[in-house]
C-alpha cells in the first residue's frame, strides 16, 4: 500500500487518485503511481500514471530509481504538471 493512502486513510482525508507527486527542495521529485515512462530528457521526462501525463522538468534531469510504479527523478527541478 502506498504511504500517502495510509496517511490520508489515518486523517480521513481522501487521496486524490492514482498518483502522488512530492518535490524535495527542487533537487529530486518522487512519482508514485507511475505506471509507463513516456520520455525522457535532459529538460523534460514525462511519465503516464493510468489516463494522466505527468510531467516533470528542469535540466540535467535523469531517472535515477524505477520501481513498482515509484520513480525518483534527479536534477534541478523546475516544475511539475499534470494533464
């Protein structure tokens, strides 16, 4: 189960679906729920989790762990969107 889910399960607050994005300080970005890596960059890597499109930018952006659905992405962070 996701620690995100716990979480929100423990303060009754509803998750708001099948992914969750946290930004550590704009040097790493973990996406749990990612189910497809769609395109990687060194200024963009975009990632599918179920029909939205995540996507992350900055420079020097590399994937640096990919693991059941989590990744953590690497670099100068500039942002994140999802579509």
């Amino acid at each position: 189960m996701s620690i995100f889910r716990e979480i929100c399960e423990k303060i009754g607050y509803e998750a708001a679906g099948g992914y969750n994005i946290v930004d550590f300080g704009g040097k790493h970005v973990y996406v749990e729920g990612a189910d497809r890596i769609i395109a990687i960059g060194d200024d963009k890597i975009v990632l599918g989790a179920g029909k939205k499109i995540i996507t992350v930018t900055g420079e020097s952006l590399a994937i640096s762990d990919y693991e059941k659905g989590a990744v953590t992405i690497d670099g100068r962070i500039s942002g994140e969107s999802v579509e």
